[in-house]
C-alpha cells in the first residue's frame, strides 16, 4: 500500500497567508505584544508549537503554559473563522485537491495522510472550509510535536498501527521547508504550486511538481513513477 501524505496549508487549502495574519492577529490580541514576522523562515522550525513558543519566550523569557498556549489557541481559530466569514475567497481549495484525496481513498493501491506544521484546531477548520473529511485518516499535527519530521512520524506511526508497513510513502507539500524535511527523512516529495511558478521546485532539482490537483491522472502516475523508480 502506497501512505500518500499530505501537507494543509499551500497543499491542499490556499489562503494567501490570510492564516498567517490571523496567527499575528491573535497573538498581538491576547498577549498585547506585536508580532515579530509572519515569514516562517525566520524561526527554527516552521510549526505551530514552535513559531508560538519562540515569540512568547523572546517577549516573556519563559515558554507559555498549557493555558495559555490553549488560549491562544482558541482565538486563532475565532480569527480565522471571522476572516473567513468577511472574505469568503480566503481559504481556499487547491484546484482539485477534495477531488483528489477522494480519489486515493476509493483506489485500494493506496492510502491517505495528512501532516501539517499547523495545530489540530486550526487545521481541522481550514479542511472543513473546503470539504475535505479527515475523519479517518492517519494524521499528524503540531500539538506537542516541535518539529515537522516529529509531525509526519506521527502520521507515520498512526499508519502503521492501522495497516502495518506502507509499500512506499509520497508527502506532497508546498514550501522550500517541505523540500528541506523531505531531505532530511530521506522521503519523496511531489511539489505543489498553486500560484503556477513551478520552477521553485523544479530548480531545486524536484521532477514533479503541479499547480494543483486538476490533472489526476499526471499526479498518480508521478505518485507511480516514485515507486517503481
């Protein structure tokens, strides 16, 4: 069986960093405290646990609570949730992406993960917005896992506790951090641009890379060409 795993943000749902203001938003309304960068690139490592952690740390010289942590929390997904209701081109499908997934999951040469640097509430939203049912799926999310190669073994391990050891396993993500981390666990990666600047990935030595999900027959047998390499 093939464990197709799948980034959130930029992978499956587009919002033009309208998510990443919301995490700004909220951390300057709760904390009162203004906000360092949205560009992920300037922190450790790009996941929710740690991008909170680091800037709470710089303001407070200490690491948040549970509590805090968790209020925090719940009003990044009440920001979310209002952008989203005032703008409702925010949060966005990935052409093709619901189609996709729904496709994996009726073929029985595979399986379906997801594997974001995101929380489990925020991420949850965000795949409602756009149909896409994680309900039964392996999953790995930043609650409690500070990295993003802690975050895909997560799904990783849910996967095998369920079907046991996966034939191959594909992650498809987005960002110059999903290529970094794919190197790193010595995984392949399918690249997704929905902005259409597929040279991103492709000058980075990547050889399949899409704008989406919308030609489903080239994305399988990219999927297919990976595996039988």
């Amino acid at each position: 069986m093939i464990f197709v795993i799948f980034d959130i943000d930029g992978t499956l749902v587009h919002s033009n960093k309208v998510d990443s203001q919301c995490f700004s938003d909220a951390y300057e309304a709760v904390f009162d405290r203004s906000f360092p960068s949205i560009d992920w690139r300037e922190y450790p490592h790009v996941t929710d646990d740690t991008i909170f952690a680091t800037v709470f740390n710089k303001h407070f010289s200490r690491f948040p609570t549970p509590l805090e942590k968790d209020n925090f929390q719940k009003h990044f997904v009440a920001s979310i949730i209002e952008k989203r209701g005032r703008r409702p081109e925010a949060f966005k499908e990935v052409p093709g992406a619901k189609a996709m997934i729904e496709n994996l999951q009726q073929d029985n040469r595979y399986r379906v993960g997801i594997a974001t640097g995101g929380w489990q509430a925020p991420a949850k939203v965000k795949l409602d917005f756009v149909g896409i049912d994680y309900s039964e799926i392996p999953a790995g999310y930043a609650d409690g896992n500070p990295t993003r190669p802690d975050i895909i073994n997560m799904a990783i391990r849910q996967y095998r506790s369920l079907y046991g050891e996966p034939t191959k396993i594909v992650y498809v993500g987005d960002a110059i951090w999903d290529l970094t981390t794919c190197e790193e666990m010595e995984l392949p990666l399918i690249g997704i641009r929905v902005k259409g600047d597929l040279e991103f990935f492709k000058e980075r030595g990547l050889e399949f890379v899409f704008p989406g999900y919308e030609d489903l027959t080239g994305f399988k047998q990219a999927i297919e060409a990976i595996v039988y390499s």
